[in-house]
C-alpha cells in the first residue's frame, strides 16, 4: 500500500504505524540514496522500484505524533 503510493507519485503519504506512531513515507524514500537512486533511473524495473521503496520504508524510523 505505501510501497504503490509513492510508486503512483503520492509521496506525500503519512503512515500510521501503530496507536501514536506514524512514518513520513516521503522522507524515509528522500533518506535512501538507494532508493532516489533507483526512481531516479529510467531503466529500472517496477520490481527493483518496489523493492528499492519497501527497504527504504523498512529502514526508516517511526516518530511518535
């Protein structure tokens, strides 16, 4: 789901995690030199941009709202 919005251009996205945790999906993809590095790439796969999204997601921390 967060993996399609940032593919679909939604970047924008805020994610509840759990009861008062929530993930700036955008700034978890901006984080990730891999992964910029891959959306960036015109040549990229949508299976290596969904996989270069979901670890940055993966990787990023969860703030408390």
């Amino acid at each position: 789901m967060l993996v399609d919005a940032v593919l679909d251009g939604r970047m924008e996205e805020q994610a509840e995690l759990a009861e008062g945790y929530t993930l700036d999906v955008a700034a978890a993809v901006k984080a990730s030199a891999f992964a910029t590095a891959v959306l960036r790439d015109k040549t990229s796969t949508n299976g290596a941009r969904c996989n270069a999204v979901r670890s940055a997601i993966l990787r990023a921390r969860a703030q408390t709202a």
